[in-house]
C-alpha cells in the first residue's frame, strides 16, 4: 500500500472464500467482507444457513456462490479453488474458518475423535492455505486468514485436539506468513474470544463456569459476533500489507489474566 485512506479498507472487486460462511461466527465474517465490496464463495459441509446468508450478501450488491463439500476428504481444498476460480475467475482472500470441537475426559478420548478434529481444524486449514497459496503467489497478492481460539494459547484439559490444532494453526500461520512474504501474501490469525452466540449460550449460562469466564475478562463482559468483523475487514483489506505472521486475539482482554 503506497497511501493510506479509506479506500484502504476497501474488497472491491476482490473474492474471498470462506469455509463454514454460512452460520456460527463464519456469517458474520461473510457479511462483513462482503459489505467492504467482496464477491463470496461459501465452501460448507451442509446447506445450513445457504438462504440467509445469501439475502444479507445480495443484500450489499455483492455475488455468492456455494459448495457443498467436506473439507477433509482428499483433495477438497484443489477442488474448493478451482469451483472458486471458475465461479468468479479470481482468488484473492480465504478465510479457514471451518472446524469442530468435541469434549472427553482424558482416559476416555477416542482415536477417531482426535483424527476428526486434526483433520478438520488443522489439516484441512493447511491442505487449503496450499491449494490457494499457489494462485496467490502467482498474482502476486493475497490474504489468508485463519481462524484461531482462546486455545491456541491455553490449556483444554478435555478438548485436546482442538487445542492442539489451534496451537498448529498459530505454527501454520507463522510458517505461511514467512514463505508466503516474497510473493506480497500476508497471512495472519484471528483469534476470537468468548463471543456471545447460541452455541455458547449453555457455557455463559453454566452457573460455574460462566460468571468464572466473566471474572477474566477485564470489563466483565463476553463479546458479541460483531466485535470480530472490523478485525477481519482490516486482515482482509490493504491497511493490512505490512501486518503478516500474526495472530490477533479479540478477546475483550481475557488473555490479560
């Protein structure tokens, strides 16, 4: 970026595949890419929240387009860029925002449950970050954004493969924003706090638990989806070029603690 101004933040004319950007947090990183000017391609493991999400981005002038694939099948990243570059002609962001969370006792951990979670959150984050490096490094330009947790930096002490994947997201990132430099690709992690949605509502509720989680964070309050969407705007957009390598906790401050 020569200059700074508003167009600075601006994704007109740019496309961005987002995995699992139909529903949870991954909708409001949709809307918020799309409302900046991004044309918007949703790769997700059903149709769930396919209507929806399609009135909010039209909603902006903006296009959309689905694929319905599992993301940790052998060669789904190759296919989600390829469906992405025929739809639009162009690949300019990917947001690896698809993962899963399953919850064990330590001595009652299944094998296969470690394999889905690894597949999903790490491998998958990988195998696409590659498939869309070789386009972006190619053009000279691109963003890669992945989607990290309060446990890339944390213990889970009954959710091992997640935190193992996010701690590897975090090493991914690193890596890709190093090797990625020369071709003017940044590559950067956001990593969202204890945000305020359905799924959490039984934690934030949890009579033990959910005024423990308010006490670390310095205001006493959990965010809301919303919080996150300025913070991927700007790891998406040029105000960026000079930020790589990094992973940007929106947490409210919980990591203070």
């Amino acid at each position: 970026m020569t200059k700074f101004d508003r167009q600075s933040f601006s994704l007109t004319g740019q496309v961005a595949l987002i995995t699992g950007g139909a529903h949870g947090l991954g909708k409001y990183y949709s809307i918020a890419l799309a409302e900046y000017g991004a044309d918007i391609m949703v790769v997700s493991h059903s149709q769930r929240g396919w209507t929806d999400i399609r009135q909010a981005v039209e909603s902006y002038g903006q296009r959309i387009s689905f694929l319905q694939q599992d993301i940790t099948v052998p060669g789904a990243a190759d296919k989600a860029v390829a469906t992405t570059l025929k739809e639009f002609g162009q690949l300019d962001i990917l947001v690896n925002n698809a993962g899963i969370q399953i919850r064990n006792d330590v001595l009652d951990f299944k094998d296969e449950d470690w394999r889905k979670v690894i597949d999903t959150n790490l491998n998958a984050t990988y195998y696409l970050s590659h498939a869309a490096a070789k386009v972006m490094a190619d053009q000279k330009h691109g963003k890669i954004i992945n989607i990290g947790s309060m446990q890339s930096y944390r213990a889970g002490k009954r959710i091992f493969p997640y935190a193992a994947s996010k701690h590897g997201v975090v090493g991914l990132t690193k890596s890709y924003a190093d090797a990625l430099a020369p071709y003017h690709v940044q590559v950067n992690g956001l990593a969202p706090g204890y945000i305020s949605t359905d799924m959490t509502k039984p934690l934030q509720e949890d009579a033990v638990r959910g005024p423990e989680i308010a006490g670390h964070i310095p205001n006493g309050e959990w965010g809301v989806p919303t919080d996150l969407m300025g913070p991927m705007v700007f790891l998406a957009s040029s105000a960026s070029d000079y930020v790589t390598g990094v992973m940007l906790p929106v947490d409210g401050g919980y990591l203070l603690r």
